[in-house]
C-alpha cells in the first residue's frame, strides 16, 4: 500500500496529515471536497481517507455508490467538531 487518497475540508488538517503520511513513505494526493475526490479516484488508490463530516452531501455513501474503483481499504473519519 502506497498511494492515499486523503479527503477532508480542512486544509491546515490535510497539509499536516499530508506531510507526516509523506515522511513515512506514502504517496498522498488530496482533496478537499467530495467532487474533487470522485475527479481522483482510480484503481491506483490504495487506501481512502475521508473525512464523513464535510458538508453537501454524505460523500462515504456517494462515493462508494458511483465509483467501481473505490478501494478495499477505505477508511472514514468522523473528527468530533466543537
């Protein structure tokens, strides 16, 4: 497993998550919306990262509804926002 898709409305969250993903030797690509992670998404992808609390549209769902090339390993990440 090398390359993640990393997704999340956060920028400052995605840059830091993004950098200590790099420094352990991952390929990290991110979005910051959930068009833009459907625009991303292939069969190169090895682990999803998604934030489930973005707004618009429950994405999780979306994504794994219309995209076939959704990896295995997906895991959705629902931060406690204050």
């Amino acid at each position: 497993m090398n390359k993640i898709l990393l997704v999340d409305d956060d920028r400052e969250l995605t840059s830091l998550l993004k950098e200590l993903l790099e420094m352990e030797g991952f390929n990290v690509i991110v979005a910051h919306d959930g068009e833009q992670a459907l625009d991303l998404l292939d069969d190169s992808i090895d682990l999803l990262l998604l934030d489930v609390m973005m707004p618009k549209k429950k994405w999780y769902r979306h994504i794994k509804s219309t995209s076939p090339d959704t990896p295995d390993a997906c895991h959705y990440v629902d931060g406690a926002r204050q």
